[in-house]
C-alpha cells in the first residue's frame, strides 16, 4: 500500500492537472495517477481553444466565463508557461441565412455578458484581409484566447508537486478499493493507492472508470481531426470560424461533420480544425474528413487552395449525451469525484473545473453551482464486482 | 477529378528494392505501377546525372552499376510491354488499405502528390491515385544525424547529401572538406570528392578499426566489401585522404559559414579525451554520416510489427518473402534494416516475386549480408556518451530551432522521456521535415545521457499521417468515400 | 546571404548553359543540375534564414528530406532546391522568411 492522500486524482490531463494544481493550493495532499505521462490523452491530440463565442446560453457559458476568469485570475502568473495569447475570434457567416442566425446568437450572448462585436463586411475584412470575398459579416469575440494545451497539463502537474503532490505515471487504474459502499482509493499494478476522495479525471475513458466502480457515467469519444499547413508569415490573426460551426458543436449527430476553425499559430502554420464524428475509437485516417477540412477552410481563405498541408492529427473528444461536463461528487458511489466529458472545449474549461471542484473537496461552497454537472443525473448506480473490498483503510 | 491506376502490385520506390521488385513482380506476370519521388529510377544509390542531358552515364563513382544497368533494361522492357506504369516525381502522402468486401480481398491505394510543384518542369506530372492488390514498399532511408555545436551552419550537410550532390550534378559542393560520423559509407564518400578533384582534409570515424575484430566471420562472408574497402584505402593514399579512427568533430566553427572544425579523440564509449582537441581551418564542407534512418511512415501507418536493428534503428518485421505483419504488404531495402544495395536489390527481388503470387526460395546471400550489415552495425554503433558533445544551445531540432536546453528541461522538469512528448512539450520536430532529421537525437535526449531510444519511442517520432506535404487545394479536390 | 568558393566541374559532360534568375540576378546554370547545385556553384551557399533566430541556412540533407534548402520557383513558394532541376529562365528567389502559397 501507498502512503494515503487526501486527494488521489486519476488521469493528468489538463482536467486532472488542474484539479490536482487547485486541491495542492487548497491545501490538500494530492496524489496524481496516469497510466501514461502527463497530456497523453486527448489533452495532445486537440487546440488550445478557449472559447466563449462557441458556447450555448446555459451552465456550459457560465462555467465558461468562469474558468476565463481563472485564467486571467489565479493562473495568471503562469500564462507565459503555456504560451496563453489573447487573441479574439471571429465568426464570418457567408451565407444569408447564417448571417440571421449569427445575429440571433449574438443578441442573446450579449444580454448574457459576452464581449461581442457585429463585423460588417469592410470591418471584417479589416480585420482578417484574407477572408473570403463572399462574406457578408460577422461577429468579433475578444474573449476568445488560447493556451498550448500540453504545456498547461504537464506545468500545471508540475507546479502542483513542487508544492507537495505525488505524481506517478504508467499507472493505470485496474478497480477501486472499497470500505462498505464508500471508494476508499484504486488498484494499479503498481500497488493500492488510499484516499480520502478519488477524482475520476480520465477524459474519454471515464466511463470505463466509473463502471469499475460500478456506477455510469455515460462518456463517449467524439473523432476530430486537425490539419495544421506549412509555416507561413501572418495571414490570419484570429481565430477565425464559420457561422455553420455553432450549429454543430451542439449537434448529436453521428455523421461527420465538419466546419472550419482557422487560426494562425506564433510558429507560422495555420490550425485547421476541426471535424465531429462519432465513430468510437477508430483511429484510421479518413480521407472525406480530410477532404471536408480542406474544403471548408479554402471556402473562408480562399488563398489556402495553395498552401501545403504538412501535417494532421485526431483525438477523441470526451462527450455526454447531454453535451454537459460531469463534474463532483458521486453520490451514488460516496468517496469517487468526477471530472470529466468536457467534450470540445475541455482545455478551456479546465481552469474552472480544476478550482470549483477544489473547493468542493475541501468542504466548502464552490464559487458556482456544479449541480447541473451532478453525475447522479445518470441514475441509479450498477452492479458491478471490479471493487476490491478493503481490509483496513490504513 | 484524380485519375487512378490500377494493378497487380504497386511498388513505391525506384532505388535499388523497388527496381528489383517492380522488375520482379513483372517478370513474375503481374501489372505493376511503380511510383517514386525521384525523377528517374535509381533512388539514392544509384542517383545520376539527368539522363536528358547525360544520356551515356559510366556510372563512375558507383558501384554495382553494371547491376543496374541490367535491372534498368528489364525494367525498360517491362515497361515496354506495358507490364510496368513507371510514375515518377510523385511523391505518395498516403498509403491506405482497402478492407476485404465479398468477393475481394481488398488491396492498397496510394494518394500522390507531385514532389516539385513547378510549372517549368516537363517531367511534373498531375497527382494521381494508385489502386492494387498488392502493396511493395522500398522508400530507403536517409542519414541518420547527431546534432553538435554548429552543424546548422551552411556548409555542413549530410555525408550522403554530399555523395547525391555529386552523383546527381557531376560537381562539388565545395573544395575543403572534412567527413565525420561513424560507419563504412564514410569511405565511398570521401572517395568519390577526392576523384572529383575536392580536398578532403579528414575522414575522422569516432569507432575503432578493432571493434571489427570479433566480427570477422561475417565481414568474411562478403569477399566484395573487402575489394570495395582495398579500392578506397588504395583512393585515400592517393590522394593523401587522413583517415583518422576514435575521433569526432566536437564543433564546427563559423559565423555565416563553415569556417573549420574542432576535433578530438575520443573513447570507446564516445567520451572526448582531454588534451586530444585540434582545429582544422579553412573548411568550407562539413559531412556528418552516423549510419541511417529508414523512412518509417508508410510502413508505420499500416501499424505493421517493428523491431530495433544492431543499430538502433526502427525497422519493419518481415518474413522470408519480405512480407509484413499486413498481409499483402511487402517491405523491402533500408525499411527491413540498413543493409546496404546488394541486400535491397535481392529483397527486392524477394518482394517483388512474392507480390505477384511467385515462389521465393531462401537466399544465401541475403543471409550473408544480413550477416554482414550487423557485424557493420555493431562496430559502428552510435557513440553512447554522444549527449555529452551538446551545449546546452546547440540546436536540436533545426526547423523549430530547439536547442538542447529546452529537450533535457523538457526531461527533467515536465518528466517527458520519449520523442512524442517532446515534441508536445517543444516543437523539436514539428517543423517543416516533421522529425526526420531530428527525431532520433529527440528520442536518445528523451532517454537521457547514455540511454538508446525504445522501439515506442521511436515510433512516436516516425509516424507521420502525411508521408509528404501536400496541397490544401488538392485534398479538398479529393473524389473518395471511404466506409 | 552568404557566399562561398564553389566546386570545382568533374569530368562529365557539362556543355550548354541555362539561364536563370536568383533574387533577380543573372545566373548561369549547367544544364539537368538542380537548384541547388545552380546556386553552389555561383557561390551561393545559403539563401533563407530561418524564422526564429533569423540563421543563414542552405543544402543539409541532400536528398529532399530537411525542407532546409526551400526557394520560391517561378513564383511557387517552398520548394526544394535540391530536387528542382533548372529550367531555362526560371526565376528563383530566396526566402528571408517563410513564405507560402503562390507569393
Ligand atoms: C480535435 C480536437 C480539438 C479540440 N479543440 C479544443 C479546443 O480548442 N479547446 C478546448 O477547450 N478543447 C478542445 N478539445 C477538447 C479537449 O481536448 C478535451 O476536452 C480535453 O483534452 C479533455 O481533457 P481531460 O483531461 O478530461 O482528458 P485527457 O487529456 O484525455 O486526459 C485523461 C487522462 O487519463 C488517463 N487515463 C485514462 N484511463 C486511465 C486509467 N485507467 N488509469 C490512469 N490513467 C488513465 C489518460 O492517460 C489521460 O492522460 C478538442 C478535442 C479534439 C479531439
Ligand atoms: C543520400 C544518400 C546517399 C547514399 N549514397 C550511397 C553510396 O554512395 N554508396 C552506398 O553504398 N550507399 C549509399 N547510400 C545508402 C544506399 O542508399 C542504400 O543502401 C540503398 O540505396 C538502399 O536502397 P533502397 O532501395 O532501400 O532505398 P533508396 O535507394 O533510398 O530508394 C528509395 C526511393 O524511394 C523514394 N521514396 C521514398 N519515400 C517515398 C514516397 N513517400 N513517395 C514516393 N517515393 C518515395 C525515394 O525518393 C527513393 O527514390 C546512400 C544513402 C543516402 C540516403
Ligand atoms: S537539402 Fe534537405 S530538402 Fe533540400
């Protein structure tokens, strides 16, 4: 056996990164699991978005402008360790029907509080000169902001066991350690680890931990390929998207789809990302999602017809049914936490995961309602054996 | 629209394993598309002068011409009998599987893309998509390169990169040089600028001629090597070629330019020896050689069984057919280990013969250059102590300007210890050449001082989703619905 | 841009000259040789500079691998010298950045 912890979190994603970082600054003694290294997960396999002009009116843009406000608050002495840049998004909608629905959208975000700014087509085109000539307008967010994603897990574990955490990678979790119905700490081959709380923060794997604890938590991945193109001098300075974007971030259809978010890096290539498609785990390259990418990125640049793709990559975004986080406590499994199914907009909303649900496991009243995050909105838990029963929690 | 071609079996490269097989394969009774990056057939060993200018080459400076010359015609009469669909100047970006549907047994496709985007060039074809039943990969490989003090100046290239500027344009790169690494292809090198007229001021091999002692039996197996070896001792001595053994270059010296190199003795284990520090001026060609790397993304991207070779390299497992853990799926060259051309030209022949459903029977002389190729590689080995040659700003990786610093940092402070996580944590190796020149360096500064990379390692440097760059215009043209 | 001595012909067939251009200026090119070599041979030993530290940077690997070596041909940006064969009247450009897509 381990020495026990307060705090013992699974999975150093950015999830589990940050809720590690805020519980060591809570005061906690926190232990972090992996079965890999830190950001081995979908945290390396996606874009440093953080975006409040994607968001739907409801708890996911109040948790949004939360975890903003962590970023620029708590974290902010550290941004430069991630790269953070601050540098707006825009929405170009190139359609007229579109351009009706970004109003609409845009009205509601801003009687919400967000920072929002209608483009008409000669602002725009000030903005981003090399937008497509059949824009017809669009909105600027200069909210929208962005981190290195792998950077801000791999610190973040960092700065969390310079200040006393435990972090031991190539340990995967094999089944929870119980003391009556109560999860007192995990299995791995590397022997029982003891807590006081266990953090579920697996990302797209959290169903799987949460039926070793027999409860469900119903995460499923959520394919997304990103096209990144040859370095190039500035050529778009925003994030910039397509109107139709909004429509399928909500969406829970299965096929692939597809609406361009292109942005230009500090290192000179442009992301292109990124498709939506439920298709499990497969990892083979598919072609039409790479043809969609293309086509919809040239359609808003079109200069890109000639620039060279020189890489691309997928991940699996961590997704609920309901499209909402899984955030707290189990009470259908007293002692197991989750963090998890941030689905596409996880690397922004780790800050405000990381902080609120510090706060909840140090007993007191987190900042925010996490309840319509609450995992026992997927009912009642399951049978299941994968526990161990515990001897004695030493 | 693309258009496709289809066949029997689909070679991609035209070097020494893919000539033989795509030969092979069509002598064998198939349809056979050959695709290659290059202009004209002949990948990097046989590498000549544009044979639209140069039509009657006497393949000075190579060896085995005469075996190319053969292969050449029958790959010419191949070719003439429309057994063979030569593409050349088409580089492939990928290489995908079609699964089995009833009554098919599935097969290969290749997406192209042309390797030089260039109106002027008559030869530049249009990309097309090659679709077969078989699949022969022989894409070669290319240096293998420890990053030091001052290897991104210009004037310093790579020691094959040297050779292929000769072979391909009939000049020299420079006047001066000095050829360092480890390994016999350091020999041919120096000797082909000494017979173009270049001086070569050293040959510095960091290993010993007596790490070849407890080898001795398979250096015996291959009679050949021993003349070659005689034909460039007889070539350095006269043109007075210093051929210095247990010595590295430990930093090359210049501004703008290279202007010399620094040298020194080392040990066994690649340790610099105090006091054996000695300047070469007035250099202006730098050619660094340590063995090299098989070109491991098409292979890699079927996810087919790899293993380390003696010289740590990441290579493909093939059966005595050459075929890979994928059936249908045949390797051939430096992708099943860095073997030298005699080997490829007969695994080649392997492939090629097995791909079109013909018989292979075992090879004794492949087994002797097996053999031959590891004694190579085991008395050739990367120095272990090479980290301890960096400075802490020596560049690592060159197209995102890395340095050394920024790698062990990574190591120590972030805990990343394979080339993946490296590149996550900074960049060294998502530049323009996507970690081929950097990405075995990346993955011993991930093991750390002394350590060789691991087969995972290695792998998460070589897989490369797109096997070349290529136009956004062109994949959004992309006709295809794969299921 | 740095210069540098050039190498010296072998003892091949290098009659006939092809004109081009480099950055503007005349160059004279053997016929079937690459970029690359065009460029060496005039004494052209690097002509892009690398986007962070701004280094000098010429032919590396030889052989199309390092993408070190890139040039705009014809207007055609990033390609790589030591593959391109030169073409009478091309025009070639150095690049003192990045630059992509049709310049
Ligand atoms: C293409 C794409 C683009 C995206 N773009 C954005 C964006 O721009 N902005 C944004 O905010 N979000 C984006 N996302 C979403 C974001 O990547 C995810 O929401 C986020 O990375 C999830 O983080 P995580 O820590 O929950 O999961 P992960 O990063 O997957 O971490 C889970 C960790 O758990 C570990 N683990 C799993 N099982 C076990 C076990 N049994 N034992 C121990 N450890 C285990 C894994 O090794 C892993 O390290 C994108 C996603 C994709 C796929
Ligand atoms: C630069 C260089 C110079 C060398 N010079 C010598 C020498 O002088 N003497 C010596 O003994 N050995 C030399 N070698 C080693 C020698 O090349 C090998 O032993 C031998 O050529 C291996 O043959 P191969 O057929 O496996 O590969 P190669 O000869 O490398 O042929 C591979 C071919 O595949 C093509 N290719 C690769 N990827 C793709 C793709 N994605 N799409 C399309 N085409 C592709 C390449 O362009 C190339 O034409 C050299 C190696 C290199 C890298
Ligand atoms: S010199 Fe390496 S790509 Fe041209």
């Amino acid at each position: 056996m381990n020495s026990a912890s307060d705090v013992l979190v699974i999975g150093a994603g950015v999830i589990g990164a940050a809720t590690a970082y805020f519980a060591t600054q809570q005061g906690l003694t926190v232990t972090v699991l992996d079965k890999g290294l830190p950001a081995s997960g979908t945290s390396s396999a996606c874009e440093g978005n953080i975006l409040v002009s994607d968001k739907e009116l409801g708890p996911e843009l109040e948790l949004t402008r939360y975890s903003l406000g962590v970023w620029h608050g708590d974290l902010a002495e550290h941004r430069r360790l991630w790269e953070f840049e601050s540098k707006g998004g825009i929405i170009v909608a190139s359609r007229e029907s579109s351009l009706a629905s970004l109003n609409r959208v845009m009205a509601a975000q801003a009687r919400y509080g967000v920072v929002v700014e209608k483009l008409d087509p000669d602002t725009l085109r000030n903005a981003e000169p090399n937008i497509t000539p059949d824009a017809l307008g669009g909105a600027r967010y200069p909210e929208d902001c962005q981190v290195q994603p792998m950077l801000v897990a791999a610190h973040l574990v960092r700065l969390a066991t310079d200040a006393g955490a435990r972090f031991v990678a190539d340990t995967p979790v094999t089944g929870f350690l119980r003391s009556g119905d109560r999860i007192t700490g995990v299995r791995t081959p590397r022997g029982d680890f003891s807590a006081g709380s266990v953090v579920n923060c697996t990302g797209t794997w959290a169903g799987e931990l949460a039926a070793l604890a027999g409860v469900n938590v119903p995460v499923l991945p959520r394919r997304g390929f990103v096209m990144v193109t040859e370095p190039l001098p500035p050529m778009v300075h925003h994030k910039v998207y397509a109107a139709e974007y909004i429509d399928n971030v909500g969406s829970s259809d299965a096929g692939l789809q597809a609406s361009p978010v292109v942005e230009g890096t500090p290192s000179g290539t442009i992301l292109i990302g990124s498709t939506r498609e439920r298709v499990g785990f497969d990892g083979t390259v598919s072609t039409n999602a790479l043809r969609l990418l293309a086509g919809n990125a040239v359609a808003l640049f079109p200069f890109l017809e000639h620039v060279k793709a020189i890489r691309h990559y997928h991940g699996f975004r961590p997704y609920c049914p309901d499209h909402l986080p899984v955030i707290g406590h189990d009470e259908r499994a007293p002692g197991l936490w989750h963090a998890a199914g941030h689905e596409g907009a996880g690397i922004g909303l780790s800050a405000g995961t990381g902080k609120l649900l510090a706060q909840a496991l140090s007993g007191q009243a987190p900042d925010l309602d996490l309840s319509p995050f609450a995992p026992a909105r997927f009912g009642e838990r399951k049978e299941n054996s994968t526990t161990h029963r515990e001897e004695a929690t030493a | 629209m693309t258009p496709i071609v289809s066949a029997d079996v689909a070679v991609v490269g035209a070097g020494p394993a893919g000539l033989a097989a795509a030969v092979a394969a069509a002598e064998s009774g198939a349809a056979v598309v050959l695709v290659d990056a290059g202009a004209q057939p002949g990948g990097q060993f046989w590498r000549h002068r544009p044979e639209t200018v140069a039509p009657e080459q006497d393949g000075r400076g190579h060896h085995g011409w005469p075996t190319y010359l053969d292969l050449r015609a029958r790959f010419d009469a191949a070719r003439g009998r429309g057994r063979i669909t030569y593409l050349p100047g088409l580089q492939v970006w990928m290489a995908q599987q079609i699964h089995p549907v009833q009554g098919d047994d599935g097969g290969f496709t290749l997406r192209t893309t042309p390797t030089a985007a260039v109106a002027a060039l008559e030869a530049s074809v249009g990309s097309q998509t090659v679709v077969a039943r078989r699949l022969v990969l022989g894409p070669g490989g290319y240096d293998r390169q420890l990053p030091v003090p001052g290897w991104d100046l210009p004037g310093v290239m790579a020691a094959g990169g040297i050779q292929a500027f000769i072979k391909a344009n009939g000049i020299l790169p420079g006047q001066r040089f000095v050829i360092a690494g480890t390994g016999p292809f350091l020999l041919p090198v120096a000797a082909n600028i000494a017979e173009a007229g270049g001086k070569v001021l050293a040959v510095l091999e960091s290993s010993s001629p007596t790490a070849w002692l407890p080898h001795l039996r398979a250096a015996a197996g291959v009679p050949e090597k021993a003349l070659e070896g005689a034909e460039y001792a007889a070539v350095f001595a006269r043109h007075r070629v210093p051929y210095r053994t247990r010595t590295i270059v430990t930093e090359v010296l210049g501004t703008d330019h290279v202007s010399g190199v620094k040298t020194a003795k080392v040990d066994a284990g690649g340790r610099v020896r105090p006091g054996t520090e000695r300047v070469y001026e007035d250099v202006d060609v730098v050619g660094f050689g340590w063995g090299f790397t098989p070109q491991m993304e098409l292979p890699l991207s079927f996810g087919i069984q790899t293993r380390l070779d003696a010289d740590g390299s990441l290579v493909g497992v093939v059966d005595e057919r050459q075929q890979s853990s994928v059936p249908g799926l045949f390797l051939a060259g430096e992708v099943t280990g860095v073997g030298g051309a005699t080997l490829a030209v007969l695994e080649g022949l392997a492939a090629g013969t097995a791909a079109a459903g013909g018989t292979v029977s075992p090879e004794k002389t492949a087994a002797r250059h097996r053999r031959f190729a590891e004694a190579m590689h085991l008395a050739h080995p990367v120095p272990p102590a090479w980290q301890d040659w960096l400075a802490p700003e020596t560049i690592v990786c060159r197209c995102e300007e890395v340095t050394a610093r920024q790698l062990t940092d990574a190591r120590e402070s972030l805990g990343a210890r394979d080339a993946r996580t490296l590149k996550s944590f900074t960049r060294a190796g998502m530049g323009w050449c996507q970690g081929r020149v950097c990405g075995f360096a990346a993955a011993c500064l991930g093991a750390g001082p002394g350590s060789a990379p691991t087969v995972e390692s290695l792998s998460g440097s070589a897989k490369r989703p797109l096997a070349a760059p290529v136009g956004i215009g062109e994949l959004a043209a992309l006709e295809t619905s794969d299921n | 841009m740095s210069t540098h001595s050039s190498g010296e012909t072998w003892s091949v067939n290098t009659q006939g000259a092809v004109n081009v251009s480099f950055d503007g200026r005349p160059l004279v090119a053997v016929p079937g040789q690459n970029i690359g070599a065009a460029l060496v041979s005039n004494g052209i030993t690097a002509w892009r500079s690398t986007r962070k530290n701004a280094r000098p940077r010429g032919l590396f690997c030889g052989i199309g691998v390092c993408f070190d070596c890139l040039v705009t041909v014809d207007g055609e940006a990033n390609q790589r010298a030591c593959l391109v064969e030169v073409q009478e009247g091309m025009e070639i450009e150095g690049s003192c950045a990045d630059r992509g897509g049709r310049a």
